[in-house]
C-alpha cells in the first residue's frame, strides 16, 4: 500500500508540473475556457500534493528516493504557485 502511495504521490506531482508547463500552449490553441479548468486541475492537483507533503513529512509514506523526489517536485511547483501569485498581484 505504501509503494502505490508513493507512486501515486510522484504522478501527482508530474500531472501538476506538466499542466502548469502545458497550460499557456493550451490556452492559445483552444477557447480559454479549457484554460479555466486547467487552472482548477493546477490548484486541486496542488492541494492533494500538499497532503502527500504532510503525509511525507510526519512519515505515515515511506521514505524513499521515489517519494523524496515527489517531495522535491512539490516543493517546486509550490514555489512557483506561490510567485505567480506574488509577482501577479503586484503587477496587476
């Protein structure tokens, strides 16, 4: 069960970099309404890593290089969230 935790931690993670990668080019090529939901796939995708992280954290996932690199992902992906938002509501 930890193994599929795991896993399912560092695919989340991906999903959520790879949206936030992908989320311009799919925006200009389609109507921006797909853009709506995939900002909402980016923030529910976030917080259910952020949950990972917490289980991560106190050690109720096992810890391995699997599950430190989603970890590390996270971390990311949470940091660039974080300064978009920073960044944008400054500019704005």
């Amino acid at each position: 069960m930890k193994n599929s935790l795991n896993t399912i931690y560092l695919l989340l993670s991906l999903l959520v970099s790879l949206l936030m990668v992908f989320l311009d080019p799919i925006a200009a090529a389609s109507s921006e309404a797909v853009a709506g939901v995939l900002i909402y796939l980016i923030l529910f995708g976030a917080a259910i890593t952020l949950v990972f992280s917490m289980m991560f954290i106190l050690n109720k996932i096992k810890r391995n290089l699997v599950s430190a690199s989603a970890f590390a992902i996270t971390f990311i992906n949470m940091a660039i969230i974080a300064l978009v938002l920073i960044f944008g509501s400054l500019l704005s």
